[in-house]
C-alpha cells in the first residue's frame, strides 16, 4: 500500500489531522492566521503523518499541504523558470513562448490575508483578470541593463516583481514615498489591497519557503532575474551583494535575494525594463469594481475569512467598535457589498465591473493619506496634469440588475475598429435591460482616464426617451448630443496615442428625469454629469478595450518609453 506524507486538514471539519507546528490550516483560523509571521526556515516541520488511502470517506475533500518542501518538477514544453510556479499550480498556470514565461492568475493567494493591517484604505481583496493577454510576463532571457535601474523614489506604480505564487509584488514604498511595511499597511502576509481591491505584497514573501524549501526563488524580477531568500540554496548566507541586494554565482547566474529590511526585494533592476509612467511596462492591470476609497483612521484588522471562495468577511475594530465588511461574488464580475457599523446596521451595496485602473495595479497616487491615525482634513482630490481641474467621477447607483450590453463587443473585449479613429469612427450599437422603475430618461458617456489623471470623454448623450431599449451603431437621432474632449458635437472616436491596450468605459444612467441641459457644445461630459448626480435611479456600464494598429507594446518611435534611463 502506497504511503503519503501530508499534513492534513479536510474540509467541514470532518477530520483534522497534523502536527502541532504544521503551516495547513484553514482561512480564518485565528490561532495561525493572528500568529506572527514565520520568517526562520532553517527548522524542518516535525514528524510526518502517515495517511492511508483506505481509510478515507468516499465524500472527504482533501486540503493538503506537504510537510516537507515540495521540490517543484518543470512540466514539458516550460522552462525551467516555471518550476518554482508549478508547486502553486492549479492556482497559477502557466505558458511560454520563446520570449516569455506567462503566468496567469486570479491575484488571490492560498493563504489568508488582511489580518494585522492597522493601516487600512478600506480596500479589500478581490480576484483580478491575470489572464489571457493581462497575464503576467517573465522574461526568459534577461539581458543586463547598461544603466541599471534602482527602484527607490522611483517605478512607484505598478509591481516590480511576480511571486512564484501569481501574486504582483510592488515597490517597497508607497506612492507617497512612505514604506508601506514600516507604516502599518501591511498584513502578516506583507501584502494588502490596493485602489482596484487588487491584492499584492510589498515585501518579499518569505512564507512561501514552506511550500517551495530555500532551493528555489520565491520570486522573479520583472526584468526576468529570479529572487531567492535570506540564503543561497544551500543555506549559506550571500556573500557581495550589490545596492539592488543581487549577485551572481557559478550555479545560478545573476539573482537577487530578499531582505528583512529595506528594500526587502530586489533594490532596483539589474535586467533591462521600459519605464513609463512611474512603472515598469507593459504589466496586466487590475480590474477593480468600485471608487477607490480612503484612509479609515484608527482602524485595525483582525480577522478575514471565506467560506467557498466566493462570500468573504473581514472584521475589523475602530476604537472600541467591531464592525464588517461581508461580501458577495456575484455573476458578470458584480460584488454586493454589505458594511456592518459597530451598532449592528448593514448597508448593502452593489457594483458591476468598471474600468481597469490606469496602473498596473491599485496603488493610490500621491496626495492620499497617510493612514497612520494623525488627525487633519482629507488630501484634495488629484488634478488632471493638464488642465488642474478635479475630473468629476459620479458615484451612481448601481443595483447589478441594470445591464449594459453591446453586439459588437463583449464586457472588458476589444471594440472593433469600425468604432474607432482608425475605422469609419461611428458610435457603437448599444442595448440594455433591467431598467427601474419610475425611469422617465436614459442618459451615455464614454470616457478614458488618461495618465496624469486626465479624462477624455469620446460620447456625451442624454434625453433617451425612457421606452428606448438600445441604441443603432452611428445612432444620431436618439437622444440630444453634448461635446467630446475635443470640443467636437458627437461620437468622438477612440484613437489614443501610445503603445499598448487602452481601456474605455460607456455609462448608461437610468434617470428620474430629463436633465435640463441646453442642446451643443456647451454641455461636456462634467456638465452633463453635474445635471443629472441627483437623478440617478440605477447605473451600468460597459468597459471595452482598444490597441492601435502597430502599437502593441514597446516603446513608440522616438516615444517616452524609458529603457532604465536614470533618473539624475
């Protein structure tokens, strides 16, 4: 009879089996997830348990973790950087090209997370859409940068590493120059969430050596180089590290190890990487379904928890208060929402997928709070670089029953060109369903936030009669039509400058009732917005996607990109 040695935990509490030092256990249980973090491996886990296959339960489920470290097995066709990955598989795959190593995942690790943030921006862990074309890219052939790249005060957005368990790692320091495992931001795990409920680290994850053993990188570098821990695989300690915390052996070529201090990952970018827009690029963006919120002061996390994966509750104390925040995992990518406040009253809310945040991930931009429990007024709002006036952005209703819809384009996929600057420039066709009760108009904006916090508004249109169910591609007759950002009457099609995919987002807003707007360019898409914020009976939005033609990725003929140009 064949024999396995696990440290065992089956599900619905059927049976709990395993040492008292085991790493298994449960999401949401305090006596492990409240415990501090366990950065000293150099202790093998105690004695093994010696399960047989008889004696299990036809309808038992099985939640395994080894005792001892996996030793990861490249599968054929991978390269050998995918090893270290295929021990968290299935919830990382994996692909690879010639080029890259491509790693999707949904940004939710097997540990648990939150718990010890004291901290908080009120965001909360949510999947993210790491896959397909917005998976993760490692390169499989580093080539040494002429001008090496430090990340301090710099590459500020965005990750600047994966870890071999599909969750980002980021920059060490916030958006605000702070470092974010010294201020309170961060869990037990060294992560948190960011503007788009997006969840990564901002140190390295030690943790995960439990699962791997110190032979193998807890991480990779975007720029291709692999991240090991506090020691060499053998265990001995790393000699000559230069300032990113690097060095190269006979055995493993240039890596990088992680440290308890600053800059606890890799110091800065040894490999080539483009810059641009305070990141590495390109890099999958996040997809969050809700405003970003802000610092919640005296807050303090202590305990999260999912039942199947798809409900989640995590408590948290304000003073002498317990309060909740519970959520739900609905169809087509919606969250309902229900905050619990210390006196037991529950607001529900629920939100549909928005656009994809302008970054790599869902760090906040400079100017937010600290978070450390100073008193003082909330920072202003961020300004658009160009023009330094505050985008408007409406917090409308959104019920999930209210559905947006399009022929042409799917949520989140690629508008055809038909519909853009580089086809016959034409409205899309639009449809809808669920609208509320008491609706007497219907009113669209199309609009992209822009680096530097601009918005530019492509289709500005209200007074949609209140029976109207879609709307014809190159509709012009419905509605009455306000200015694009570029003063223009009508549809101005997408055709944003720049490498890469660039995402849109069409607002349908169910109003009480028909704004009183004056017809022409006068009324842009912050007018007509300011109109109808109290109107609003129910929202939906569509987001779709667009890529120039030759503009996938790379940096543009005599662009902005930066090749690790330094910043003197």
């Amino acid at each position: 009879m064949t024999r396995f040695q696990f440290s065992v935990v089956i599900a619905g509490g059927l049976l709990l089996l395993g040492t008292r030092e085991s790493f298994a256990h449960l999401i949401g249980d305090n006596a492990h997830d409240s415990a501090a973090p366990h950065y000293d491996f150099s202790v093998r886990p105690p004695g093994a348990i010696t399960l047989y296959g008889a004696q299990l339960r036809g309808d038992t489920v099985l939640l395994v973790q080894a005792t001892r470290p996996v030793k990861p097995v490249t599968s054929a066709g991978l390269p050998p950087q995918a090893a270290a990955f295929q021990a968290f598989a299935p919830k990382v795959s994996l692909r690879a090209d010639g080029q890259f190593l491509y790693v999707e995942s949904d940004g939710m690790p097997a540990h648990n997370m939150m718990v010890g943030i004291t901290a908080w921006q009120q965001q909360v862990p949510l999947p993210q859409p790491y896959t397909g074309a917005n998976a993760w890219r490692v390169p499989l052939n580093p080539v040494p940068a002429k001008t090496p790249a430090a990340i301090k005060n710099r590459f500020l957005r965005g990750a600047i590493a994966l870890a071999v368990n599909g969750i980002p790692i980021f920059n060490p320091q916030n958006n605000r120059g702070e470092v974010s495992a010294e201020i309170g931001e961060l869990d037990q795990w060294g992560g948190h969430c960011g503007r788009a409920d997006d969840y990564h680290y901002h140190a390295a994850p030690l943790h995960l050596q439990t699962v791997l053993g110190k032979d193998q990188p807890i991480a990779y570098a975007l720029d291709g180089y692999a991240i090991f821990g506090l020691t060499e695989p053998d265990g001995s300690a790393p000699a000559q590290l230069d300032a990113f915390k690097g060095h190269a052996t006979p055995a493993l070529g240039y890596h990088y190890h992680a440290s308890l201090k600053y800059p606890y990952v890799n110091g800065g970018f040894h490999g080539e990487v483009v810059e641009r827009d305070e990141q590495v690029d390109p890099q999958p963006r996040a997809g969050g379904v809700r405003e970003a919120l802000q610092a919640l002061r005296g807050a303090r996390i202590t305990d999260f928890t999912s039942r199947d994966g798809k409900a989640f509750s995590l408590k948290y104390t304000v003073g002498s208060e317990t309060r909740y925040v519970n959520y739900t995992l609905l169809d087509a990518g919606a969250v309902k929402f229900d905050f619990v406040d210390g006196r037991g009253q529950t607001r529900t809310e629920t939100y549909s997928p928005r656009q994809r945040g302008p970054g790599g991930g869902g760090e906040r931009p400079p100017g937010e709070p600290k978070g450390k429990g100073k008193k003082g007024p909330p920072p202003p709002p961020e300004r658009d670089a160009k023009t330094g006036v505050v985008p408007l952005v409406l917090n409308a209703k959104r019920s999930g029953n209210f559905i947006l819809s399009s022929a042409v384009v799917k949520e989140g996929g690629a508008l055809p060109a038909e519909f853009t600057g580089d086809g016959a420039g034409i409205s899309p066709p639009l449809e809808w369903r669920g609208a509320p009760a008491g609706t007497q108009s219907f009113a669209v904006v199309m609009d992209h936030l822009a680096p530097g916090n601009e918005m530019k508004c492509y289709w500005t249109l209200w007074d949609i009669p209140a029976t109207a169910t879609s709307l014809p591609k190159n509709s012009r007759e419905i509605g009455k039509l306000g200015a694009g950002f570029k003063g223009a009457l009508g549809y101005e099609p997408p055709h944003s400058q720049g490498p890469g995919e660039k995402r849109y987002t069409i607002h349908l807003y169910a109003l009480s009732a028909a704004p009183q707007l004056p017809a022409g360019r006068n009324v842009t898409r912050d007018t007509l917005l300011a109109a109808i914020k109290d109107l609003v009976l129910d929202s939906a939005d569509l987001n779709v996607t667009y890529t120039r033609p030759g503009g996938a990725g790379g940096s543009p003929p005599g662009g902005k990109g930066k090749a690790n140009s330094p910043k003197q």
